[in-house]
C-alpha cells in the first residue's frame, strides 16, 4: 500500500501541527510560526519539506 505523498516524510511534531492549523483555514508563516514556537525561518524549513501539491502550496505567504 503507497502512502499519500503528505505521509512520505518522516513525522514531526510542528509539521503535523502546522497541517491541523492550515486545515481550518489560511494562514501567514507570520501567524503560524508564533503558534507552534518556531521562528519564521524554522517554519518555512517545515513547510519546504512538504511535497508540492500538499494543504500548503499556495496557502502562506
């Protein structure tokens, strides 16, 4: 059975976070980052990791 592409990275805690939060709707890096104590730079590594086409693309700015 081949997982969805969101599932092909190893799990991690703020990742997974991150992805509850954008499924209720958009958010900025800038609002997101505070939220799961990371800096904006720290997130937007997270979010690099993500497959394009994931909850993610096109959603932060």
């Amino acid at each position: 059975m081949s997982r969805p592409p969101i599932c092909s990275r190893p799990a991690n805690e703020k990742r997974l976070l991150a992805l509850m939060i954008l499924a209720e709707g958009e958010t900025s890096v800038s609002d997101l980052a505070p939220r799961l104590g990371l800096s904006n730079s720290a997130l937007s590594q997270q979010l690099g990791i993500m497959p394009t086409g994931s909850a993610t693309a096109g959603s932060l700015s």
